[in-house]
C-alpha cells in the first residue's frame, strides 16, 4: 500500500513537471517564431532597400547621360 501511494504521488509530479515543461517549451518557441519573423522583416526591408538603391543608381546614370548628352549638343558660341 505505501508503494503505491508513493508511484502515485510520483505519477502526480511527473504530471505536473511534464505541464511546466510544456508551458516552458511554448514559451521558448513562440519567441523563436517571434525571432524568425523580425528576421524575415528586416530581410525584406533588406531587399526593399537594395531594389531602391538599385533604382535610385540608374536614375542617376540615365540623368548623367542626359546631361552630358545636352552638353555635347549644345552649340558653342563664339565670342565676338
């Protein structure tokens, strides 16, 4: 009889461990998916920001070639 109120106290705490434990284990991995999706958010952010810098580079070279272009064109007038 003492044996197995001692197996049942100890079925009881090992009951209780295993809720903590997954409580613990939820915890720990709703931070990592927290974690992960900062990431995947700054690495979007990332590639956002490229694509504009890549864009924002051939404006420039399209509007330095223009202006060159023009200057090239541009008559020069002969000082009297």
């Amino acid at each position: 009889m003492k044996t197995q109120q001692l197996l049942e106290e100890i079925i009881k705490i090992q009951e209780r461990t295993i809720k903590k434990e997954k409580i613990v284990s939820n915890n720990i991995l709703n931070r990592w998916y927290d974690q992960e999706q900062i990431v995947t958010d700054w690495k979007y952010s990332y590639r956002l920001l490229e694509w504009k810098y890549a864009k924002a580079l051939e404006d420039i070279r399209f509007l330095d070639h223009y202006i060159k272009q023009k200057d090239i064109a541009k008559p020069k007038t002969k000082k009297k």
